[in-house]
C-alpha cells in the first residue's frame, strides 16, 4: 500500500507531465524558465518526445519524469526533466539525475550497432537535466554534482561534474509570472494559489 507522501505527490507530478507532453507547453517552459540563448534555438519541429521512463527500482515510487529529444545546429541534444513536486527537499536529487543520465546513455548504446558505438568519430548526445520543483521549502541542495562529494574541492577537475537547470515554481512572484503570455506562466500562478502539493 502506498505511503501518504506517495499518495499526495504523485498524481500532481502526472499532471504536470501530462501538460508538458505538449511540444508547445514544453517549448514554453523552456523559452519562459530557462534563462540561456539555446533555449530559443529549440523549435516545436525538432522535439520528439521519448515515450519511455527512465525510473530506477530504488526510487521507482518518488518521481514522474520526462524525456525529449532535438536538435540545435545538427547536434543532438536530450532534455531530462525530473518532477520533484513534493512537499521536502530531496538532497539525492543530484546522485537520482546522475542514475538517470546514465540510463539513458546505457539506453542508447543498447540501440545502436556496436561497431558504430566504437567509431572514433562516435558521441553521445548531450544530456541536460531540468528539475521542476513546486514545494514550499528553500531549494538548498547544490546544483552542482561535484558539491555533493566529500572533499571534491582538493581534486579540482579531476571529479565527475554536472549542473542542473532548477525550475522552482514557488520562486517567481505573481507580477513575473503575469508578464507571460504563455500556458505555463498561468499553470505556475494556480499552483501557488492552490498551494504547493494539491492537485490542480
């Protein structure tokens, strides 16, 4: 029997993959959150959504994710987004990004020739981790993997590195979000007025 925290979380986190199963409500979050150039770059074309979850046996109960594939400037790149809508923070959630990207990684070398996985000219596509968190509690837990290892400040770049992009809905006031002409601007303002955790 599921715990109440499963109960409480889950079906929030499939509705907001349900609405960003959209291209178009997609493409929104990225051009209206993701405050980088690429993001406007990214057109409704050349996004394919992976109808495939990538959940490990340990964590199979704790989050929905999403998973998109485009191309900027012919090069592929693989948008992971993890759905943290929970009440607590969850300071595993760079070790869980970490689990998936690899999966994800291990998912392409399974569909692929090993002769072409060999190629010197072979690369794996870019990963980049997106986080949508809406509880009430400050986000706190790095954005960077390496600041989650012991010690990672006395072997520079030597330690495996990684940073994810942190869409955290509680953080943006009602003018900001008001500006958006967008779906998601509106979806984010009902969240807060519902209160983080409820379904919307």
């Amino acid at each position: 029997m599921p715990n109440n925290q499963e109960t409480v979380h889950m079906p929030h986190d499939t509705g907001y993959k349900y609405l960003l199963a959209s291209k178009k409500a997609f493409l929104q979050l990225l051009r209206s959150f993701v405050k980088t150039g690429w993001a406007d770059q990214v057109d409704e074309f050349s996004l394919v959504r992976v109808d495939k979850s990538f959940i490990l046996q340990d964590f199979k109960n704790k989050e929905a994710d999403l998973v998109y594939r485009a191309r900027l400037k012919d090069k592929e790149v693989i948008f992971y987004v993890l759905m943290e809508l929970q009440s607590t923070v969850d300071f595993l959630i760079p070790y869980r990004l970490l689990l998936y990207m690899t999966e994800v990684w291990q998912d392409i070398f399974k569909n692929i020739p090993q002769k072409e996985a060999e190629r010197k000219d072979f690369r794996l596509p870019v990963i980049v981790p997106i986080v949508l968190y809406n509880g009430p509690a400050k986000w706190t837990v790095p954005l960077n993997f390496k600041e989650t290892l012991d010690g990672y400040t006395l072997f520079a770049e030597h330690v495996l590195d990684f940073r994810y992009i942190l869409i955290n809905v509680q953080a943006y006031d009602e003018e900001e979000l008001l500006k958006l002409s967008g779906l998601m601007g509106a979806i984010f303002l009902l969240d807060q007025a519902k209160g983080p955790g409820r379904n919307y």
